[in-house]
C-alpha cells in the first residue's frame, strides 16, 4: 500500500566530507532498510581534517521542506543533527510542534571532532527551552551533556546524575554516551528510560580516530528502528551494536578523523 513502507527523516547540516552529519544520516536510516527524507538546514565545507565554513539555511526554507515532506510522505520518526543557531532551532521546533513526524531523537550537536563550533552559545539555551521538550530521546555526548547541564561529568555516578538533569529539562528518555570518558578500555553508555527504568551499555573501545559521524550515526540508526516499529530499548540496544561494528570494521578515507563504516554488520 501507499505509503506503508518505513520513512524516517534527518533534520541536520550537510558535511560535504560525507563521515558526520545528513550524510551519516541517510546511509544509516538506508542500511537499517528505512527510506530515508531530509531537512537541510545548514551547508558545512568540512573533511576529516575539520570544518572549514559553514551557513545556515533561511528559515523560510527549511519551512518548506517541512511541509514539502507532510504533504506527501508518512514519516514514522525523526531526529534533529547540526543545527547551528537560535533562527535555525527556533524554526525546528515550530516545525516539530506543527507536523507529526513520529518520535523526535535530538542528538544535540555542538562540537565538531576537530574542534569547530556546530552550535552558537546562544542556541544552546535556545534547545533547552525549545526542543528538549519535544524529545523523546536525547543522546548527548559527556562534553554535550555537560554543556547542557552546567555539571562536570567525572564518573559513572556522575552519569547517572547528569541523565536525571537531562529528564528533568524536559526530554522524556535519555541516552548519555561514554565515549569521552576513560573507563578501563571501555566505553560505556547510560540509558534512562521515562519510566525510571536504566540500564548501562558496554562495548569495547578501539585504538582508532576513525570515529567521525559516530553520534549521528547511533542517533540515526535509533530513528530507522523506531520508523520500523521497533520498541525504543531494543532500537538502541541495537543502535549500540551497529556503531560499534561501524568502529571495528573501520576504513580508511582522508588525512584526519576519518568515517565510519556504515557496511559494518
């Protein structure tokens, strides 16, 4: 029928390098056998090696897409990327407000692995207001939810308090990624489900800076599986194990901090 088949969409910026952003987006949400849409709402000049320029997109057009995409798709879940200052995530959440669009992942990109700024400090207060309240998962990073936060995450108690404050500021489920903190060669992720339930999800950490795109691709791959109707804790249980093969399996492109393996299994 119509219309029947699995659509997920990404609301992010475009990393002309291809590792990190829409790009990792849709080659996840297309592995996980889910059609995947778009909403661009920011170019980047970007490669392993950083983020040279950026530009966000008018407002008036990312409105566009919006409704370009209600008017004729059926879209089962979403998540939001990059989404660069405080018109851009003002924009997104009237649209998310305004279509359903299934659940909302914010995965709230700040940082670029090279340093670069996604996210004007600004904006940072603006998706607290704005979008946390949407979201029915969130999936920062430490630096992410420290940001978020104002608390300084220096242990597993520490993540577990840290995903409590992210609840507490309006989204209803939390994952909080270990990646940045040191635990005996392993990293180590906090989930906190709406209903106070929680869980830890541990996998081995590699010797390799080839992890670009690794928050957007985990984010995306949450969003293809719950386009297929999938319950939220096994999308990301799952989500957990494809990043990790996506890490392993590496491959080898550019100079710098270079992609995923989005063929990994």
């Amino acid at each position: 029928m119509v219309n029947e088949f699995p659509q997920a969409l990404s609301i992010a910026g475009s990393d002309s390098g291809g590792g990190a952003g829409m790009q990792a987006d849709l080659k996840t949400m297309q592995m996980r056998h889910v059609f995947a849409t778009a909403v661009l709402v920011a170019i980047t000049a970007q490669n392993t090696l950083g983020v040279q320029d950026s530009m966000p997109l008018p407002p008036a057009m990312i409105d566009a897409q919006f409704a370009s995409l209600n008017d004729d798709l059926q879209i089962r879940a979403c998540k939001t990327g990059m989404l660069a200052d405080v018109p851009t995530v003002e924009c997104v959440a009237a649209n998310l407000q305004k279509y359903d669009f299934g659940p909302v992942i914010v995965d709230p990109v700040m940082i670029a692995k090279g340093g670069a700024p996604l996210l004007t400090d600004d904006a940072i207060e603006t998706v607290k207001k704005h979008l946390l309240p949407l979201a029915t998962l969130i999936t920062p990073n430490l630096p992410e939810a420290e940001r978020l936060t104002g608390m300084q995450v220096d242990s597993k108690e520490e993540m577990v308090t840290v995903g409590h404050q992210l609840q507490d500021l309006g989204a209803k489920n939390v994952l909080v990624k270990g990646g940045h903190f040191d635990q005996s060669g392993l990293a180590q992720d906090f989930v906190l489900l709406a209903n106070d339930e929680s869980f830890w999800m541990t996998s081995p950490r590699f010797d390799t800076i080839r992890t670009h795109g690794t928050g957007d691709t985990i984010s995306a791959c949450i969003t293809a599986e719950l386009a297929k109707g999938v319950p939220l804790e096994t999308a990301i249980r799952t989500s957990k194990a494809y990043v990790t093969a996506t890490i392993r399996d590496g491959i080898e492109v550019g100079h710098g901090h270079g992609p995923l393996n989005h063929w990994a299994l």
